[in-house]
C-alpha cells in the first residue's frame, strides 16, 4: 500500500499510469551489481523488458551493458550513453539494415540463431570490410519449465542453432576473415523459479566449452542468457530476487576456462517489482453469477494477462473495512480476452475507486498498444528520496 503522501497526488493524474518506483529499482540493481561483480560477471539488461528512457539511463549508470533484439534498440543503447562494447544484438530475424548500423557500430557480438543469419552476417561484413563478432546462440535442449510462450531453449522452438549445425557454424566462420567467433549463447526462457534448470543449463554449457575447447577454438565469452523470475504473487515478501544464489549456481557449476569471461542478460528480474499499473473503476457490473469491475486499463496497456493469461496481485489503493466481495477485473476493450483477474477478492469497489496492479514493471509499458485508438499510457516515477512524481 502506497503512503498517504504519494496517494494524494496519484488522484490527481489521470489515469490509467505506470508508476515506478526508483528506490526500489536502485536497490535491485544495487544487489544484483555486487552479486555480479564480485564474482566477474558481466551484466546486460534486457531492453525488451523496459525501454523507459528514465529506467534505461538508471541501468547505465549503474554500470550494466544492453541486450538488444532490435536495430532500434541497439540505437537507443547508443543514445542512452552505452558503449558499442557493451551491447549485443539477438533476435532470429535481423535485416539487413539492421546489421550494417550494428556492425557501423561495432557492437560486442551478435547473437547468431541460425546458418544462414550467419551467412548473411558474414557477406554484409565483407562488403563493409568491417569485422563482426559472433556468438553463437546454441539451442541446448533445457526444459525452462515456465509457460510455453516463453520458454526458448527447446529443440522445437524458434530459437537458436541446432547442435547438430554447429559445426558448419564454425566451418563458416573460419572461412570469412570478417566473422570472429567470440563465444557462445544461450537463454532458455523466462520468468523461471526453479533454480535447478539453471543447474541443468550449466551441464550443458560445460559440454559445449569442451566441445569448442577439443577442436582448438578458445572461446572468450561465455554468455548464459537470462530468464530469472520473480514473486508476482507476493510482491511485498520478496520485492527483490535472490542474485546471490543465482549467481552462485553458475559460480559453483560453471566450468570456467583462467581466460573466459562469463555474460549474463537479464531483464524480467532487475524492473518488474518496482513498476506497477494504476488504474480506476468505471463501472460496477453485476451478472448472473458473478460480479465485474470494469477499470480504465485494458490489455493494450498490460497485455500478460490475455496473452499468458499471467497472475498480477491486484489491490484497491486506499485502505477500506468493506466487507469484500469477489470481481472479475476486466478492461474496455472490444475482446473478451480483455481480463485482468478472474474471481479475486477485493474490498467492495465503487465507481471511482483506484486499483494497483503489481509486478508490472517487466512487459508492461514496454507492450502497451495503441488498439481501439487507446491513447498512449504515461509513466510516473516516486522520487528516491521524496513522494514527488514526474512524467517520464
């Protein structure tokens, strides 16, 4: 529940808002950096979870590199301040222009999935006479054990290089004097719990840098991907997830090379608790069997639940002893997918009431559409020291 403060300038902004908070970013970041940094490792942070430019200039300075799968966001890496160094390019479907601005920028490696990306890569860098680094996105067959929507490193799924190409991926690059090799990469998907995968995706790891190792190729970079996840169901318990013991697992099951530097890309983790959605009741609707609140937000400024049919803790901002009652938490989009919750107990809700929608921070805003002419959702920051809000 937000302090009276804050609360008394949220009814003044209209809504529907994103409202993050920038203490408990800063926190976040600040322990996922120390877990990091203490034993080496390099951090990216997921663009694809957050482009806010506040949270993004946040992640700059706190010294964390870009994961990128887009040309535009490698550009917006770039115009936030991050050095080509320190960005990597993902994504099974690159353009062509998209390639020649990351290669103009030389960007620390490009995250290849397929045979024929590579190809490309390669004939665009000869044709610049620019020199492009790759790690190759190995599919290693690890069950993520997440929703089926987001979980990657399946041998059926889209995703990365199939083991049994992996040698005509290296075949390829030893041919072209503008491909250098720089590692290999691998993510197996999202919002992930169960610590014991992350075991399992090391086992895997180690089997591939002795593969490379067996054939005389050193790879320099060790790249496991992201995917860690967080407590939607009990934001307030655990507002920050355990990097220690994450990082600890790759620590203690990594199998490491003196000369090889290990990269991480996480994004879900470091912004989802500290962003939430705020929204107001328009109408109270009563059916046969069950009882609507119908808010201002809709899935074209949250879009998890209909498209994962994900689980946000949802509250009504200001205190109440209301006797509660339950809701189905719905959104006025013409699709009847537009539900934020189903049958969840609230205190009685009227027209005009606010409703926070937690955990939001991750694939929130950043999915937010325009459909049925919505006007584009606004963000709001609690200030670190200080309730005072400001547009982002």
């Amino acid at each position: 529940m937000l302090d009276t403060t804050t609360l008394e300038q949220i009814k003044g902004i209209e809504t529907p808002f994103y409202l993050y908070d920038l203490q408990l970013l800063q926190q976040t970041l600040q322990q996922a950096k120390e877990a990091a940094d203490k034993r080496n490792y390099h951090v990216h942070f997921a663009y694809k979870a957050n482009f806010n430019d506040v949270i993004l200039r946040k992640m700059h300075q706190m010294g964390f590199g870009a994961d990128c799968v887009s040309g535009n966001e490698v550009k917006k890496a770039i115009e936030i301040g991050v050095a080509p160094e320190n960005i990597t390019f993902a994504g099974v479907g690159k353009t062509e222009k998209e390639i020649r601005f990351a290669l103009q920028h030389a960007i620390f490696a490009f995250n290849v999935e397929s045979i024929q990306e590579l190809i490309v890569i390669g004939e665009i860098a000869t044709d610049m006479q620019q020199k492009a680094h790759i790690a190759l996105r190995i599919n290693p067959n690890v069950d993520a054990q997440t929703h089926h929507y987001i979980t990657t490193g399946l041998d059926e799924n889209k995703f990365g290089i199939l083991p049994s190409n992996v040698a005509e991926c290296v075949s390829i690059i030893r041919m072209n004097p503008f491909l250098e090799l720089q590692g290999i990469h691998f993510h197996i998907g999202s919002q992930i719990l169960e610590m014991n995968v992350f075991k399992s995706l090391c086992v895997k790891v180690n089997e591939w840098n002795s593969w490379f190792e067996e054939r005389g190729v050193y790879l320099k970079t060790i790249n496991v991907g992201g995917g860690l996840g967080v407590d939607y169901k009990h934001p307030d318990e655990h507002p920050i997830t355990d990097f220690e013991t994450y990082f600890s697992i790759f620590e203690n099951f990594l199998e490491i090379r003196p000369h090889q530097e290990v990269h991480f890309e996480l994004g879900r983790a470091l912004v989802a608790q500290c962003g939430s959605l705020v929204t107001q009741v328009q109408y109270v609707k009563t059916g046969i069997k069950k009882r609507f609140a119908v808010v201002d937000a809709g899935m074209t400024e949250l879009i998890r639940p209909a498209l994962y049919q994900a689980y946000h803790k949802i509250e009504k901002m200001t205190s109440s002893n209301d006797s509660t009652m339950l809701y189905d938490i719905v959104g006025p989009i013409c699709e009847s997918s537009d539900t934020f919750a189903k049958e969840i107990e609230l205190p009685a809700l009227s027209r005009g009431d606010l409703l926070i929608i937690r955990t939001a921070g991750a694939y929130g805003e950043v999915m937010a559409s325009r459909y049925n002419l919505r006007d584009a959702i606004q963000s709001y920051f609690i200030n670190d020291s200080t309730p005072i809000l400001a547009n982002g």
